[in-house]
C-alpha cells in the first residue's frame, strides 16, 4: 500500500498497546482542536462536494442528524469535473482479461492511444452474462480478449443469490499474505500493517458503542474513529503518521464523559479504556445505506438482488432487538453517464424505500472503472447519519474498481473518515470484480471493521451456473448462505453486542 515513510521501523500487527495513563498537553497539540467541528456547526451542513475534491485530508465532521427523512427524496449528485474529457478504457488502471478470470494491472508506461470511444448505447444493449459483460468492457477499453472456450448453454438460474463472507481481521495474517501477492496493492490503499484495537466500556463491564477516539502524535498527525456496537474499534496508527511515532495520546469521550491514554510502540494486548456509566438506551438506532453501481454490467446482479435486498430491509425489521431503523440509498455509474452519483434520503419508510429499489435499473458505464471513489465519498460525507448511539453501516455492491485517476477524494481518504464517523462497511464483490477491485473492497471493509462478502455460484468462472458455495476470489475458510440471510446475520450479529437497555 502506497506510503513515504521515514523509518524503517516495522511492527508485526496488534504489536502495540495502551497503557491507561493520564497525560499531560503535549506541546505540538497545544492551541490545536482536539475534536472535530459537527457538521452542523458549518452552516448546517456538510461542506460542499467541490470544496471537497481539493481538500487533502478527510473531512471527519461527527454525524449529527437526529431523525430520519419521512420519504426517501432523491439527490443527484454532478460529475465534479463535467468538461472533463473521459477517454473510454483509459484510467490508472485496465483490465486484461486471463480466461474467465478478470485481472487489474497497471499500464504500460508508453500505452497506445485508445481508438475512438463505443457509443454508451451500444453497450447498454449487450447482454449482461459474464461472457458478454467482459467483452463489452474490452471492446470500449480497447483491450483485445484473448480466444476463449464458449460457456455452455446453461439456462439463467432464478434461485436464490448465494454469497460468502470473510473477516480478514479476524485472519489478519491472510489478509496481509494476499496483499503482499499482488504488486497494485502497493499503489493502493494505506498501511494498516501496525494495528490495535481499542475497547471502551463502562465501569459495569459493558461495552460503550459509538464512542468518539481521538489519536494524536506529538508531531501533529491525528486520526478519529468511533467504537462499534461491541465497544471497540481497530487503530492504525501507520494509515495516519508516516513518522513512526514512539508514542500517541488517546483521548475518548461518550455522553460528556472523557478518559485520557497513551500507545507506545512495541507493547502488547487490547486496552480497555473505562467510563462511568451511563444511561443505555432502551432501543438500538440503525442506520443502514446501500450504495450500488447502477452501470450496464450491473443489470443481472441488480435484477436478481433487488428481491435480496428487499428480504434484507424486511428481515431486520422483525430482529427481536426492533431497531429504530433508517435505510438510505447512493447508485453511482460514471462520467458521461445519464447521472453521475445519485442519493436517496435516510428514511424510516420502509415501504417507500423498497419502491426506490424497485426503481433502480443498470446502464451506462463503457470502460471498466466507474464512480466508486465520488460515490463512496458522498455516501459518508454527505447523507444525514443519525448522530451519538447510532450503529451505521454501509452495503457496497460493486463489479469494478473506481476511477483511481479522477481527482480526489480517493477511497483511501474516505474510509478514514468513515472510521471517524462510525460507519461500518460490508464490501460485497459482484460477479465480474477482479483482483484490483478486490483488494479495495476488502481494505475497505478491514479498515472499518466490516467484512468482505462476495457472490458465490456452483461454478466459480461461470455466474450462469446458478446458486452455490464456489468463487474465484482468494479467500479461504469462508461460510456460504443467501445474501439476504448473510447480510441480515451480520446486522443481528452487530446490534446483539450492544448492553441491554432500560
């Protein structure tokens, strides 16, 4: 993962601890704020998303909203650089194509021009297989597929849509061995080699969720992350501070409590830092968005997991915990595209939400990367997450990289922001994602603490095959179920950590 350090000094993970001190002011962070300003301090709302493309650093504003939207309007959200002229298959990175396997490389240094672009309604007529998806993209790329052996004619499956999931911080050393098998991982991402987790709970034992966390270095370098229904959160002390600081200041506070620690490098086991306790509320708050690439090669996914995520919303619903639920919604597809980015409101209507889905419908798209970046950073910086004791999460469904050479934010700023703010992402990779879309789904998720789930079929190579428990990704170890089923397991699965209320 892409990084200028100035030590040679490299840890293994969850090498470090904290030792619960109370430290004195550092000077270097004297006169600084030690929390960020809430997003309704500046002029109600977020900052604006031009303002944002040229902003270095993320925005880690604390989500603030109080209540849900009645209906889910919708907001369309424009390409940033509008005149800009896209060059179809033309981007950081390409696709080659290695059997029924799709791979992301880097370019070659003195790549041929590209030959005029395909029209978009060319390609929103093909036919959305695996086989025809591939092609499509090679064809408007200019990328040459080399001879394959024809699929066979297998019927389209109208079974359940199966998938996988893995927790690569729960087999970190795995995780880690995939990045170091491919090269693009070093331009992507951030280091999160050196990790810790942190758990706050109160002076009863339970976990304190939504808790904010503060890490500073005496050099200036700071990062935010909050606590997950469970009360803990994952630090990368490496993600934030290329200088390898011998030590940080850990500032937590929840409900106008406060506690002060310090991590030290080289020292060993999670810290659990305490709070008095508080009131715990009586019943849990989620916030639960899905953000879909919308793109022609995303029409058989959606067609088929438009009643997923439907059974999805519909089964959290009836959890014995009976969440204060708000859903919300961002489609993205690409430049020159019918829209750029679009949102839905965060609402408590649940039937009108599920009519949004059904409205929902591919097209566009043309070369392979698409708007995941904008889309991602619009997702957590500009919908209304409901502010303290909120558990937020983000479903991304996704069969390609984003677009690594439009400008900033990069995916890499905006899931440190999403850590800042709480939010929680699953990653779930469609058919057709490769190795580079892989891997930033799957740091995504490890960052934030969410998992990596990814569509599973009887045949891996071929997603015509119909429901099972196969998939060319790299993962091992993994659990199979429906995607509904999985995804509403992992909701339950969150919400059980939090303490009893009453």
């Amino acid at each position: 993962m892409k990084r200028t350090r100035t030590s040679s000094r490299h840890l293994p993970a969850c090498s470090m601890a904290f030792a619960l001190t109370v430290l004195a002011g550092w000077p270097a962070l004297a006169g600084e704020p030690l929390w960020p300003e809430p997003a309704s301090a500046v002029a109600g709302q977020v900052v604006p998303k031009q303002s944002r493309q040229r902003q270095t650093t993320p925005n880690f504003r604390a989500p603030t909203a109080t209540v849900c939207s009645d209906v889910p309007r919708m907001h369309e959200v424009p390409d940033p650089q509008p005149q800009a002229q896209r060059r179809r298959g033309e981007s950081t990175l390409t696709r080659k194509h290695v059997g029924a396997r799709h791979e992301a490389v880097m370019p070659a240094p003195a790549a041929p021009a590209p030959p005029a672009p395909v029209a978009s309604a060319a390609l929103d007529a093909v036919a959305v297989t695996a086989e025809a998806k591939a092609k499509a993209k090679a064809k408007a790329g200019s990328m040459r597929v080399p001879p394959r052996r024809p699929l066979p004619p297998v019927p389209q499956q109208q079974g359940p849509v199966t998938a996988g999931v893995v927790d690569d911080n729960a087999d970190f050393g795995g995780f880690r061995q995939f990045l170091q098998r491919h090269p693009q991982a070093q331009q992507l991402g951030r280091d999160t080699g050196v990790r810790q987790q942190l758990r706050v709970v109160d002076t009863q034992g339970r976990p304190v969720a939504d808790a904010e966390v503060a890490v500073s270095a005496a050099s200036g370098a700071r990062m935010w992350a909050r606590t997950d229904a469970g009360g803990k959160v994952w630090l990368h002390p490496n993600a934030f501070d290329d200088r390898d600081s011998d030590s940080y200041r850990i500032d937590v506070r929840h409900a106008g409590r406060t506690a002060q620690a310090q991590l030290r490098r080289g020292q060993k086991n999670t810290l659990d830092v305490v709070l008095a306790a508080a009131p715990v509320p009586a019943r849990a708050k989620l916030d639960l968005v899905f953000m879909v690439d919308a793109t022609g090669s995303m029409g058989d996914e959606i067609d088929k997991l438009r009643g997923s995520l439907q059974g999805i919303v519909r089964e959290i619903g009836r959890l014995p915990s009976n969440p204060d639920i708000c859903l919300g919604l961002v489609t993205y597809r690409d430049r020159g595209d019918e829209y750029f980015v679009r949102s839905w409101d965060l609402s408590g209507n649940v039937t009108a939400f599920q009519q949004v889905l059904d409205g929902v419908r591919a097209n566009g798209g043309g070369d392979y990367p698409e708007a995941m970046n904008e889309a991602f950073d619009h997702a957590v910086q500009t919908l209304a997450w409901r502010g303290t004791g909120t558990t937020r999460l983000l479903l991304s469904l996704a069969d390609a990289l984003p677009h690594m050479d439009y400008p900033q934010p990069h995916y890499d700023s905006t899931m440190l922001a999403a850590l800042g703010k709480g939010i929680k992402v699953l990653s779930v990779a469609a058919s057709g994602q490769d190795t580079t879309g892989e891997i930033v789904q799957r740091q995504i998720a490890q960052y934030t603490g969410g998992r990596f789930i990814f569509l599973t079929y009887k045949d891996a190579e071929n997603p015509r095959s119909g429901p099972g428990t196969e998939t060319v990704h790299e993962v091992a170890n993994y659990s199979v179920d429906t995607l509904d089923q999985l995804v509403v397991r992992l909701v339950r699965e969150e919400l059980a950590q939090l303490p009893a209320g009453g």
